[in-house]
C-alpha cells in the first residue's frame, strides 16, 4: 500500500511558522523522518495564506525535494498553486486534488492529464460532502466520465470517499467501506485513497481508531493512504495487513520489519 506522509501540512502551527520563516532545515527534517518511518511519497500543503499559498506551495515542493528522493503529492484547493506545484516538482507528482464542483473539476483534471499526473478525486460536489453510498457513487461517475473526456486512464484515478469524524456521522464508517468496494467493482485498475485520520477527529487514543480503520479499509480494497507515518501502530497495521492479504510474498516484508525492532 501507497503510504503519503501527512505532516508537511499548514493546518499544523509548527509547519505553518516553519513556512512563514522559511525554515528549511525544520521542513527537511520532518519529511527526513517520514521518509526514514516508512512512506513512499510525501504530501505537501501550504493552505492557510491565500495570497501567498502557490508561493509557499511551491517553497514546499523545492524544499522537499531536496531532503528526501521521494514523489510528492501536491495538495491544494486552488488550482494556481497547483499549478505552479506542479510545474516545480521534479518527479510526476500526485496532483491532490479534484472535486466535482462544476468550477474545479475539469481545470483540475486537466492539469493532470497535461502532465500525465495521476490525481486524487474527493467525492464532493457543489452540495458538499455526501453521506451514504449511493451519492457518492453518482459523483464518481461524473468524475470518471469526465477524466475519461480527458483521456485519463482509470490507473491514474486515485478516488478519496471522505470519511467523515466517527463521532459526528456514526455511520459513515460503513458507508465508505461499502462504496470502496462498489468503486472497486464498477472500475477494476482504479485506487482508493483516504485521509486516515479524519475518521478520529475529536476522539481519544486516536492512533487505535486510525488502526482499525485502516485494516477495514485495506480490506475492502484501499490502495493508498494520507497519514501519519510516524504513527508505530498505523505503520505496523499496514505491515500486518499486507501479510494477512497475501500482498507480501513469503511474508517477507513483514519478517524484515519485525527483525528490524519496527513490530514490537
């Protein structure tokens, strides 16, 4: 499974002051160590200044670059910044992301298939984030049909159903669970992403419920991941979980990691 690093992200204070100061030695330890935890890409966000964002963005992408050899995943909701993003980064990079809101959906797709990028899809609209399966179900056919306009190949489709915090929509769980295996079944060769930690949002002992969810999800076909990997107990879930679904020959990648001190 696709681990992304989550932690170079401006919602976070420290990032955001590090940016702000342009402290490149913090920025290139922070993702020195998601890299050293075990993530395979790294995701970038300069949100929070808008009139600066495609500037910081753009910082990111150069400062990351520079610290570890990894892709990156660039993440904003403004296309300009994306853009330049984008345009900055030395390895394709996961463009992250795309809505189906009438005003970002092709622009953003469109950026992608100029650069033979592959992109996130999150399943919103216009109305906002759905709740159920069958919504969002509607909005991936649209983004499919649309991406397909553009010549984007489903591999490049990297769908995100949104799960919202456990302790405000109980339910939701389910649902994403049931849409990922029906987004699996309708586009064989597409990927599931998730934003693992949203699903704690407000709870205690975070680091169980992102666990827990992540093995239901690996369960039901996700493929890639945004989250914390510095967080043991996740890192050591997604280790078991290949095991356990035989996407790790021989289990080989499991025995390394334990012999390596990374399970106890």
């Amino acid at each position: 499974m696709l681990v992304i690093g989550e932690r170079i992200n401006a919602t976070r204070s420290r990032i955001r002051r590090a940016i702000e100061a342009r402290d490149a030695e913090f920025i290139s330890g922070v993702a020195k160590r998601q890299a050293a935890a075990g993530a395979h890409m790294i995701d970038v966000n300069a949100g929070g200044d808008p009139k600066r964002e495609a500037e910081n963005l753009v910082w990111l992408v150069q400062t990351v670059q520079k610290a570890v050899d990894l892709p990156l995943c660039v993440d904003s909701a403004n296309l300009k910044a994306l853009e330049e993003a984008v345009a900055a980064s030395e390895k394709t990079p996961l463009v992250n992301s795309a809505t189906a809101e009438e005003s970002r959906l092709e622009p953003t797709l469109a950026l992608a298939a100029g650069n033979s990028a592959p992109v996130v899809a999150l399943l919103m609209d216009d109305e906002g984030v759905p709740t159920g399966v069958q919504r969002r179900l509607e909005i991936l056919e649209r983004t499919v049909s649309a991406a397909t306009r553009l010549s984007i190949p489903v591999e490049h489709i990297y769908v995100d159903p949104l799960i919202q915090p456990v302790c405000t929509v109980p339910d939701d769980v389910v649902a994403v669970l049931d849409t990922v295996r029906a987004a699996k079944r309708a586009h064989p060769g597409i990927h599931v992403v998730c934003g693992l930690s949203n699903v704690s949002f407000g709870m205690p002992n975070r680091a169980l419920l992102n666990a827990t969810f992540l093995a239901l999800m690996m369960r039901a076909g996700l493929d890639a991941a945004i989250m914390d990997a510095l967080e043991r107990s996740v890192m050591q879930t997604v280790i078991a979980m290949e095991a356990l679904l035989g996407k790790d020959e021989f289990c080989l990648n499991y025995i390394t990691a334990s012999r390596a001190g990374k399970l106890g």
